[in-house]
C-alpha cells in the first residue's frame, strides 16, 4: 500500500516539475555545447561585422565606458554612432567585471541574449498554444544550425531579438492583467529594440499589432479602443529610435569618411531594388539561409497549415509566420546579403513550427492511460527529424564546418602587426569596409573605401593621428591611392610609412 502511495505521488511530483527539470537540463546542455566555441577565432562567417561589434567592446574596456561610439575604422575621432551600443556596452561591462577578454565578453553576452530568446520562446509558446508547444519550441531553437551557428557569435541581433519577443509577451500579459507597470516594461523592451536595431523593429510590427488587438478574442470596436495604453510604449520607443538615428546622421554627415553612412546615403543599400525583388534567383538565396531552421522550406509551411487547423489563434500564428517575408520584402538587400539577420525571425518560426508538430500529435487517438506518451514519441519524432533535416541540408553542413581554424585569413593584418608600432594610425586603402584589419592588429585604421563623397585625408592627421598606409592591393602607388604627397617608405611589400 506505502509503495502505491509513493509511487503515486512521485508521478505526480514529476508530472508538476518535469517541464522545469526538463528545461534546466536542456538550457544546461545547449550552454555546455557551445562552450569550447568561445574560443574560436571570429574569422568565421561574416567576419567583418563580428569584428566590428567586438572592436567596439574593446574600445569601450580600454577606454572608459562614456564614450558615445568608439570605433576607430573612419579616422579621428575615432568614433561612428550606428545603431546604439547597447549590446557593446553591456558586453564591455561584463567583461571588465569577470576578467574576460572582448571577443569572450562578447561571446558570452550574445549566449546570454539568446538563452533569454530561448526562454521567451518557451513562454510565448505556452501562452499562445500549451506547455508542450512551448518546451517543444525550446529545444529548436536552441538546437537548430542557425541557433548554433550565431547563438554565441559577437553579434547585436539576438539582443534585439530579445527585445522583440519580450515587447510581444509583455503585451500579452498587459492584455490580460492592465497594469502600468507592465505599459512601464513594454516601453523599456521595445526601446530595446528601436534603439539597438530598427529593422529588427520593423519585421515585429504586424505580430505586435495583431497581438494587441486579438489577443483574448477581442471583438467589436470598443474593446480595441480600450487598449489605448498600448499605444504609450509604442510611441515613445518610436521616438527613442528616430532622436538617435538622427543624432547619428547629423553627427555622420558633419564628417568626410562617415557621410556614406548616413540613413540617406545607404537607402538602396538597405531597401534593395525592384529588380532584386523580381529576381527570383536573389530569392533563393534568402530562402537558403532557412534552410538552417527547417531544412526543407515546404515543412514549414506544411507545419503552418497544421498549426492554423489545431490551435485556436489563429491571427496570432499567421502574423508570427509573416516575418518569414516582412524582413525580406523591407530591407530585401540586408537579408540578401547577411544571412544572420534571420535572427529577426528565427523564434517566430520556431514557435510556429512547435506549434505544427504538437497540432499534428495531438491527432493521436490512443488508450487514455497511454495516450500521453504516444503523442510525445510522435512530438520526439518529428522534432528528432527536423533537425536532422536542418543539420543535413545544404546550409546546415555549411554551419557544421564551423570550426576553431575560421574560415577567413586576413594576412594583411598580421603583416600590420610586424611593421607598425602599437600606437600606430593605419590608412587602409583596397580593403573596402572591413574592420577586421584594425581589431586583428589592433591599431585605429582610416578606411579609404571609395564609398565617402571626399576622400580627401586632412594635412594636420598626417604623424600625429596615422602614420602609414597598408594596403590589401599589391603593387600600388601609394600616393595616388591617399592623395596624399609623401614622402613613402616601404616598410613590406604591402605597407609604407609617411613622411610629413
């Protein structure tokens, strides 16, 4: 009799703390994994803007922490306001107070946003359709390539990211509760995202819009109007976005090397053309980057279907599925160009795709004292089989090969190393935009891109502020590639020092 009593009662012990367990364990094995890929050198995919990001962390730990945007790439002083470093701030913080390096902090601040996305996602999921959608979704996204591939890598996006998806549940609750507290918190999340990256703003505006208007089954035109209070956040954080790109932009556009990087300049970089979008080739290569989170594009939609049959919500898991193309459709050449920006999206089709997996176990019709765990070999099933696909697909064996050797070399940054001293100003001329070359030898650079209006180097930067010129080019005159007078000495066969 004892032994049924305690048996009993530990089905039902496990039965109210098995998700928690289950999530620890998880969350425990996908940091534990990623752990030796700290690491790893940051000359993998897109190198450049991984460097970037953690050049700027480094200025920030070795400079103090009120600078507005130290980024030595442009020429003094040495700053470039471009989205608000939040992410760098945060990074360089951690990073003093534990003793880490840049890469390191930077690192391991990117692991900590995404587990944060990784936890929303389980919650969202919970909220939205039930406990099984949420852990389901759980572990994709921490298990997918994609997840893997930029889950810890120096990156801004999942901080945005983060942003996103809390602005979407603190809606929910808000729905739900009406506290001002929470009007407080959703000001503060979607800030977050405004600031840090707009675009990830902009692919998350018809989820929230539609979770604020049909979350709880709103009906009639009252009721919608009685949720004015969301407006608030929406408002503000609004304001918060723009009074820094515009900040930014007057403070680029007041400077030679930094006039191609205002919002004017870079509008078709960003939009992209017509033709790209007609271009169905261009197309392919976006959809390719997906292949990473459901291997096959068609099961996703296939999922969708099964997710719009068997859960109720359906607004809610329609609007989650249009990021696939709002991001795209938008900002066509980003993501065209950087297949990490699907970060923007990546926790919207994993919960969509959870959803789609548990809509079509809970068809399972079995003896009611077993029907539980038949659905959850199926759940296991199809969630084991995704990410296989995922992994064996074209883009999963690309992410597989990430590895501690990189991808990239950059040997004119070593070459930088050998021939200038420490506190040497570099012109870089032939390297295009590349912060690699001033975090891998550690040396501020003026970056003559061939993309600013006036490349014109000021007299006065010469020996005080930068001092030679390296270049990715062989075989140039250094002269007519800066403009500049010289005198030259060739120091390697790809650097000079100026002579004033």
């Amino acid at each position: 009799m004892l032994g049924k009593v305690l048996t009993h009662s530990g089905a039902v012990w496990i039965k109210r703390h098995g998700y928690a367990f289950g999530y620890l364990f998880v969350g425990f094995l996908a940091a534990a994994l990623r752990w030796p890929t700290l690491n790893f050198p940051l000359t993998e995919a897109h190198a450049f803007r991984q460097m970037q990001t953690t050049l700027m962390i480094r200025e920030f730990m070795d400079g103090g922490f009120f600078q507005l945007s130290p980024l030595p790439v442009l020429g003094p002083p040495w700053q470039v306001p471009m989205e608000f470093p939040l992410f760098q701030w945060t990074a360089a913080m951690g990073g003093s107070v534990v003793g880490a390096s840049p890469q390191i902090a930077g690192r391991l601040t990117a692991l900590f946003f995404f587990l944060v996305c990784a936890a929303l996602v389980a919650l969202i999921g919970n909220r939205l359709y039930s406990r099984s959608v949420g852990f389901t979704g759980f572990v994709l996204f921490l298990f997918l390539p994609f997840g893997w591939q930029w889950g810890n890598a120096p990156l801004i996006e999942f901080a945005a990211t983060a942003g996103a998806l809390g602005s979407f549940y603190l809606v929910m609750l808000w729905v739900e509760r009406r506290s001002w507290w929470l009007i407080a918190a959703l000001t503060a999340t979607l800030s977050v995202v405004c600031l840090v990256k707009i675009t990830t703003a902009v692919v998350w505006i018809i989820p929230l819009i539609v979770i604020a208007v049909f979350w709880k089954r709103t009906v009639g035109i009252r009721e919608v109007i009685n949720r004015w209070p969301l407006l608030i956040p929406a408002v503000l954080s609004a304001l918060a976005g723009l009074g820094w790109t515009r900040f930014s932009d007057a403070y680029k556009s007041g400077r030679q090397f930094t006039q191609f990087l205002v919002s004017q300049s870079m509008t078709e970089w960003n939009f992209g053309s017509v033709e790209q979008r007609l271009d169905t080739r261009s197309w392919s290569v976006i959809f390719s980057y997906s292949e990473a989170i459901v291997g096959l594009l068609v099961i996703f939609f296939l999922l969708l279907i099964s997710a719009l049959i068997f859960w109720r919500n359906r607004a809610a898991t329609i609007a989650l599925a249009s990021t696939l193309f709002i991001g795209p459709m938008v900002f066509f050449n980003l993501y065209y160009m950087h297949g990490y920006y699907l970060a923007s999206f990546y926790p919207a089709l994993v919960i969509v795709i959870a959803a789609g997996i548990v809509g079509v176990a809970k068809t399972i019709r079995a003896n009611p004292s077993r029907s539980n765990s038949a659905r959850w070999s199926v759940i296991a099933t199809a969630t084991f089989g995704l990410l296989v696909m995922a992994w064996i697909s074209p883009e999963g064996q690309l992410v597989s090969q990430r590895s501690s050797e990189g991808l990239y070399q950059f040997p004119l940054a070593q070459e930088i190393v050998d021939n200038t001293p420490v506190v040497a100003g570099v012109i870089t001329v032939g390297c295009d935009w590349n912060p690699a070359y001033s975090y891998l030898s550690g040396r501020k650079t003026l970056m003559l891109s061939g993309r600013n209006p006036d490349e014109s180097i000021p007299k006065d930067w010469i020996g005080s502020d930068v001092q030679f010129v390296a270049s990715c080019i062989e075989g140039i005159d250094p002269a007519v590639a800066t403009g500049l007078e010289g005198p030259f000495l060739q120091v390697s066969p790809n650097i000079w020092k100026i002579f004033s």
